[in-house]
C-alpha cells in the first residue's frame, strides 16, 4: 500500500466511522496500521471505536499509543479523559 493508498483507505475508514459503521472503519484503520504503524489518525480514531463500543480499557491503549505519536492532540486527549472516566 503506498502513502496515497494509505491515504484513501484512511478517508474510507473516516467515512464509515462517521456513518456509524465502526467494524468497517475499524478493519480499514488497521489496514492502514499495518502499513504505517504509527498513524496517528488511525490509532487514535481505532481507540474512539473502542470506547464507542463500551470497551474503556481497550481504548485507552489505543489512544495512548496515538499520543505517544502526537502528544499536542487536544481531540486524543479529550477522547483519553472520556475513556479514562468510562
């Protein structure tokens, strides 16, 4: 997968997340991880999946991991405070 495919696959991950449709986003941001492990996008929005799946525990792993990427998201650590307080 090249960095546009990576890119694309991340965009269609975003799309179904949106629409609610969490296991397809989730499936396409780990296919996006597989490529680019530390994508921050994709590890922070697969720990959102988690805590919107009432996994709390899970998602603070993930969006711990995101932040060791990007540790200036304000968006990561609201989603981190929210999981923390689940």
């Amino acid at each position: 997968m090249s960095a546009a495919d990576s890119a694309a696959t991340f965009q269609q991950g975003l799309a179904l997340h949106r629409q609610g449709r969490l296991g397809e986003a989730e499936a396409l941001y780990r296919a996006v991880l597989a490529k680019e492990p530390a994508h921050f996008g994709a590890l922070h929005l697969t720990g959102l999946i988690h805590y919107q799946l009432g996994k709390p525990a899970t998602a603070t792993q993930w969006i711990d991991r995101a932040l060791a990427v990007n540790p200036a998201s304000p968006e990561a650590h609201s989603n981190l405070g929210l999981a923390c307080s689940a």
